[in-house]
C-alpha cells in the first residue's frame, strides 16, 4: 500500500515476521542510539538530579574496566541464546554453510568477506547461537574482532561484549590465541571499515580490500592458528548506498572521515518498522555464510616477509576457489559475479 509514494506493511502480517522485524531493529538500534543514549542520561543525571553519583561510579568502572575489550572480552553465553538472535536470524534469513570440520586440537583466525554495511551474517553467525554455531562447530569458542572505538560508549560497550566481541587489535588477538593451545577461533572481517564504502547490490564485482592485509597472516604464523576463509554471500545486498565512486568528491570526503573517526559514514537507505522506502533497518535478502577448509599454518615465531606473502597469496587463492565454489548456488541471478581484490 503506498500513500504520498511511501510503501507501507500490510496491516496484518504475522506476528512471526513482526518478531523478526523488531529483532533486527534491537540490534541496530543499539548500534545507532544505546550508547549516545546512555551518555545523554548519564549528563542529565549528573548536571539536573541528585543521583549525580550514578555516572560517577560508572566512569570508575569504565576506567577499572578499559581494558576488557583487548582481554578476552565479557562473553556471556546466556545473551548469545536470546531468542531474540533467531528472530534476527530468520528475517533475513541467514544461513550458516561449513564446508569442513574445524578441530578443537588447534586454534583457527576466521576471515570474513565482505565486510557490508555492518557485518550482517559475521555478526549473526559468530556472535550470536542465532544459526547454531556452537553445534555446527562443537567446542570451538568464537570471539568476533571490532574497532576499539565500538567499545567506548556507555552501555553499548558493555552489551556488545556480552557477545563475545573483542578488539581487533593485535594485543587482543594475541591475548585469545596465546591463552589455550585449541578451542579457540578469532573472527576478523579483514576489509574493515573502508571496503564498507564500495559495498552496493546488485553489481557484477564484489570489492575487497585484502592485497595491503597481511597483520593476520603474521599473528596466524606467529602461533600457528590455521587459516579459514569465509564467504558471506548476499552480505552486500541487504542495504542501498549513495552512488559514491572511487574518486568522487562524495567518497573522497567519506575516505577523510573514515580515517579520522574509524568508522565509515556510509549513506545508507534501508526500510523502517512499518514502511518499506526508507530507513536504517536492512532489507529481508537472504545471507549464506560459507565457511571454507582450514589451511593449515605451521607455528613460526618470527615468521619472514617471504613466508608471510606466501601464506597471504594462499589465503587468496583458496577465498577465491571458496567464492567461484559456491556464486552459481547463491548469486544464481548473476553467475558471472567476480571478487575485485585490492
């Protein structure tokens, strides 16, 4: 039904799909507002009432409680078994596809391609039971790597973490897979922040940013963690963005702001709750997350620049077979999709 050219929801849809509806407006409303939220109450709390001791002793905490994120995190196994997470599972839907076992014996450093907007099925999959994966994959402890900067807002901080999620820095990483010889699988979603911007549906290339990506060979060498590349196919196509070509003033101003602050300022145009034209909820397309074979990597301490090349040129390869494998099942209105690496 549209009125003055915005197509709204059926009046009676069924409360499953309402569910699902409100499960990915939860997480993306925490992402957007939960932590400039607290910090306003947390202001208005100090300056306007007389529980001014509140945020006091939150900042206390914050400061005892700064270095968590590069520490192993606050994982809490409770919050990843929300139903809530397979709500958020079925409305796009995600599907999570391994491709072999992964041993408990070893540790494993997880790539996830592409990065998308906001990390859709590494999040779903990897940070939540919202598609099994602690069955799928039988004791092995996931913990998905972020940006510091996702831990420095009030409350967020600490409701993302419940996750799992951890910094994706090397102090963290190390921490993760220095702390058990097995069990242990780190999630990076390799392109970062920037390949966000050259995410766009519907294109005959997926970009991504992995020749310059080379930190995680080294720290897979350095404690001999096997490699396993991961495809999250339909990832791209779950939000429009602004046409922002490489070389456009718009994407030059968006390259500035994404070096200065971490995060990218994408323009974004998704649904609303009860409207489908604009907004910042993602479009219902599906997303298969495929995880690859391991490839083995032997534990080098101080691994060379020849070694670590050659294992990235591997890494590659095998990301490349995984994609050309599976974009006939998954990209069938578009079987000649190719990876543009950069």
């Amino acid at each position: 039904m549209k009125i003055f050219g915005i197509e709204y929801a059926p009046l009676l849809v069924p409360l499953e799909r309402r569910r699902q509806t409100w499960a990915v407006f939860v997480w993306i409303g925490s992402f957007f507002f939960m932590g400039p939220a607290a910090l306003l109450g947390f202001l208005y709390l100090f300056f306007f009432t007389r529980f001014y001791f509140v945020p006091l002793f939150y900042v206390a905490w914050y400061v005892a409680d700064i270095k968590t994120p590069e520490c192993g995190g606050r994982r809490w196994n409770w919050v990843r078994r929300w139903s809530l997470w397979k709500d958020y599972a079925s409305y796009f839907p995600v599907t999570l596809v391994k491709e072999a076992d992964l041993d408990p014996k070893f540790n494993y450093f997880i790539g996830s391609h592409p990065h998308g907007i906001l990390c859709s099925g590494a999040f779903c999959n990897f940070a939540t039971e919202g598609t099994n994966v602690s069955k799928v994959y039988p004791g092995i402890t996931f913990s998905l790597t972020t940006l510091n900067c996702q831990f420095v807002m009030p409350f967020y901080r600490e409701f993302f973490m419940t996750s799992g999620a951890v910094s994706a820095s090397r102090r963290s990483i190390d921490h993760i897979l220095g702390s058990s010889p097995g069990g242990n699988a780190v999630i990076l979603v390799v392109g970062g922040a920037p390949e966000s911007l050259d995410t766009h549906p519907n294109v005959d290339d997926v970009t991504l940013i992995l020749k310059p990506r080379k930190g995680f060979i080294r720290l897979a060498l350095k404690h001999g963690a096997h490699l396993v590349p991961s495809f999250s196919f339909g990832e791209n196509e779950v939000y429009d963005q602004v046409d922002n070509p490489r070389g456009s003033k718009l994407r030059s101003f968006q390259d500035y702001l994404q070096k200065m602050i971490g995060l990218a300022p994408v323009l974004i145009k998704g649904r609303g709750i009860f409207q489908y034209s604009f907004g910042i909820i993602p479009y219902r397309r599906p997303i298969t997350t495929v995880v690859g074979k391991p490839i083995f990597v032997e534990r080098t301490g101080n691994p060379s620049d020849e070694q670590v090349n050659e294992l990235h040129s591997k890494y590659i390869d095998e990301l490349v077979a995984l994609f050309e494998r599976h974009k006939h099942k998954y990209y069938p209105p578009r079987e000649h999709i190719k990876l543009k690496i950069l």
